[in-house]
C-alpha cells in the first residue's frame, strides 16, 4: 500500500550554518498552548494529509476502471477520502472567511474528487484533482508549509546549510560536515549520562547520510570514514538534524577522505525493497589549514521533482487514528489492512508474507515531541488486551522503511474492542545535551479492532 507522493508544494526555508558551530540539538520543546492561527493552519494541513492518503491508496485500487485491490480502495475512501470530506466541512466557513475563491475552489475540487473515485476514474485523475485542492488551500499556510512540517524543513534546511559538500552514490547522499570539536553524549542501559572530553581532537567530523531523492536522514547504517589512518566508525548523531559523527585529528594540508556506508538495517514494505541493498562509497577532496576545513564537492542539490520535504510527517500524522504525547515523543497508532513485510534476519532482508488469518498491519508512528521530526532506530511495542476476553498480547514491532519511516507488524487481531498499550524505548543516538531521548515513553489508546479507523 505505500507508494511514493507526488502532491506539489513548493517549499523554500533558508536556516543560517555556522562553520565552526554544531547544530544544537533540540533539547526541550515545551507545549506551549496553539495560536488560534497555528490551530487553523493545523486543521488545513490534516486536510491536505488526508487528500494525499486518498491519492496514494488509490493509486494502488484502480486499474483500467476496475477495483484490483479491495483493500486498498476501503482504505483510500474510508481512511481518506471521507474524513478529507469531514475536515473540509468543518473548516470551510473560516477559509471562505479569509479567502472566499479558495474556499469555492476547495468546495468544488473535493466534489469533482468524489465524483472520480466514485466512478473508479484513472489514478492519474484523481492525482491531478488533489494537486488542485492542495494548491488552493496552499495559501492558508504560511509559507506553503502546515505548523506540523516546519521543523522538519528547517531540519533539512540546516542540514543543506551545513554541508560543506555532497556526494552521491546508488541510492544516498553523503554530506560533508565539519565542526570544532565538542562533547558528545550518551546514555548507558541503566540511563546514566556519559559524555567523554574530545582530547586531542581538531574537529567534529560529520557525515549526513540521507535518501538520495527525499534528502530523508537514514538511521541503522554503518558509517566509516577513512583519510588513511584506518577507518574510524562514526556513531549517529541527534542534533538539528541526525548524522554520523565523531570527534577525529584531521592531518594538515589537502588529504581524500573515503566514507562507506552499509545498508541501513531497518526493515522494508515492499516499495522500498529496492532501495539501500548495496554499500554507498564517496570519496571527498579536503583541505585543512588549522580550524578551516574545505572540500571540493558541491553544494547539496534539490530532491525529486514532484517531493515535497515533510510531506512523510504529514502522511504519518494523516494516517494515523490518534496521537498522543507522551515523553520526549508524539505516538501515532495506525491499523490497516494485512500486507507483507521484509525483516532483517541473519544479515539479509528475508519477506514476511501476511499469513491466513492474519487481519491487520498494526503501525506506530514515533514523532519528536515539539517538532514532529520522524524518530528511527527505537525499540517499539505493543500491547494489546481484549476488553471481552481478557487475552492479552504483546507484540515487538519492527522499524520500517516506506512512504514514512514507521513501526510495524503484520499479524492476526482478535475482534473487539481493546486498550493497546505503546511503549517506545528511545534510540541510542549521541546527544550534545543531557535531557533528551533518556526514558522509555507509554501511550495508551482505545480501538476496537474489528472496525479500523
């Protein structure tokens, strides 16, 4: 059921970067209370999550006028469609408030959509009649950007700033970054803060490893740089955005610095099976004199026509049936229909096919609290107790790779309601600041398995 988006809004944040500074992590993001202007722009952006859900399931329903996948057109319709109709009634009379031709075209744009996944019309239709809703309510954001998506911009957009040089190779970039040197910490099993003085090292040296058409961070990967001293692992970083890092003496004068990165080991839906299979390799041309440190590589260069940056955190939030706060973290609970996977076992990707019986592909989407930026690399589970039978079940989800990096597991649901309980044990990533990503975070939600959303 996952396929690449393909909704244009363009998106244009410029972040100031900083030679010699590293990011700041982002430590705590308290909740402040929304504006009533931030709250409107959030109801717009669900809207516009909802159109691009309906779009991508449709994509995978239809043929040639003729439902060849049930479940995915029940999921575009009543996962999509019906709640993008609910939202857009709930929010037209302060649109048309604002901007009365928006508001007609939105009015007018969601009918004509009705009206084509009614009559099973070409995906390429209804692609096109999201685009123009979409595009009529992009004036209702500031900047053509939800309050939800902001920070994962600017994530993205420090990172571009930052990057002294990209490189590409198969399916990654690798950017370039360079940094004074500085602490970087971590937490132990038992939750203790360590964080080791960078003696005797010239830099933070830095490695951003991203999808080569999202600029998406990939985490799980094995990143090795070598300027011909030995290969140095360089352990993932979380700051104003994630890399890989360390603090390293880099040799005086000009000098080729070799970086390799294995496939990242998180688990695949099927449409990105082909993706990140093989080891990515750069090779980058770097001077030092003293603290400055140039490369000769270019600047990073623009994603895929047709991606929009934050466009997999608005589908995570639009998917999702509830969130909730918990933590440092924003849980999404999301149920669908049963669908294959591809889990990581014996150092290969072996498939995960849905079984006889099996009802339902259970999913978490694991947000940063404050910022909405996508978490990896943490240990999901689920529990699930039937109010009638009492039964419980706990579930160990796996990290995934699709349209948006979720928690997953394809399995059998027994019917009626249950509380599932969530519990996300952070990732084990260097911080520059004690605080953040420390205790394991419970969610509890309500749902009554044999309905769906």
């Amino acid at each position: 059921m996952r396929f690449a988006p393909a909704l244009l809004l363009a998106v244009l944040i410029a972040a100031p970067g900083c030679d010699q500074q590293p990011a700041k992590s982002h430590q705590e993001h308290p909740a402040n209370p929304k504006s009533a202007t931030s709250a409107y722009e959030d109801q717009v952006g669900e809207l516009v999550g909802y159109l691009r859900f309906t779009k991508n399931e449709y994509a995978a329903a239809v043929r040639d006028g003729k439902v060849v996948d049930q479940r995915e057109f029940d999921e575009a319709t009543t996962m999509g469609l019906k709640p993008a109709e609910r939202a857009w009634k709930a929010l037209a009379a302060t649109v048309e408030s604002k901007d009365a031709a928006a508001a007609k075209a939105v009015t007018a744009g969601i009918a004509d959509l009705r009206k084509l996944v009614d009559g099973l019309a070409d995906a390429a239709r209804v692609s096109d009649a999201v685009s123009a809703v979409s595009k009529a309510l992009e004036g209702q954001l500031a900047g053509g950007v939800a309050p939800a998506l902001r920070a994962t911009v600017a994530s993205v957009a420090a990172a571009d700033s930052d990057i002294k040089g990209e490189l590409v190779s198969g399916d990654y970039r690798f950017g370039f970054v360079a940094f004074a040197p500085r602490k970087i910490g971590h937490y132990d099993a038992a939750g203790v803060w360590a964080a080791e003085e960078p003696k005797g090292a010239t830099h933070l040296l830095g490695i951003v490893v991203r999808e080569k058409g999202t600029k998406r961070a990939l985490a799980s990967t094995k990143v090795t740089a070598d300027w011909g001293a030995g290969p140095v692992e360089l352990g993932s970083v979380w700051g104003d955005y994630l890399f890989y890092g360390a603090n390293v003496a880099l040799p005086e004068g000009s000098f080729t610095l070799k970086v390799e990165a294995e496939p990242p080991t998180i688990c695949r839906h099927g449409d990105s099976m082909a993706l990140f299979m093989t080891n990515g390799h750069a090779e980058f041309k770097v001077t030092r004199h003293g603290a400055e440190v140039t490369v000769e590589a270019p600047r990073p260069g623009p994603v895929n026509d047709g991606y929009r940056i934050g466009q997999d955190v608005e589908q995570a939030i639009a998917e999702s049936m509830e969130t909730k706060e918990e933590g440092d973290y924003r849980l999404g609970f999301i149920a669908e229909g049963p669908e294959p996977i591809w889990v990581w076992e014996n150092g290969k990707l072996e498939a995960h096919p849905a079984k006889e019986g099996d009802t339902h592909h259970l999913e978490v989407a694991l947000l940063e609290r404050g910022t909405n930026r996508i978490v990896m690399a943490a240990k999901v589970t689920l529990e699930m107790k039937n109010k009638t039978s009492g039964a419980t079940r706990t579930v160990e989800l796996h990290n995934l790779l699709s349209d948006f990096a979720h928690y997953g597991q394809t399995l059998k649901v027994e019917p009626g309601a249950c509380t599932v309980t969530v519990k996300a044990v952070p990732p084990s990533v260097g911080l520059f600041e004690e605080g953040k990503f420390r205790s394991t975070a419970t969610a509890v939600f309500e749902w009554n398995g044999g309905e769906g959303k």
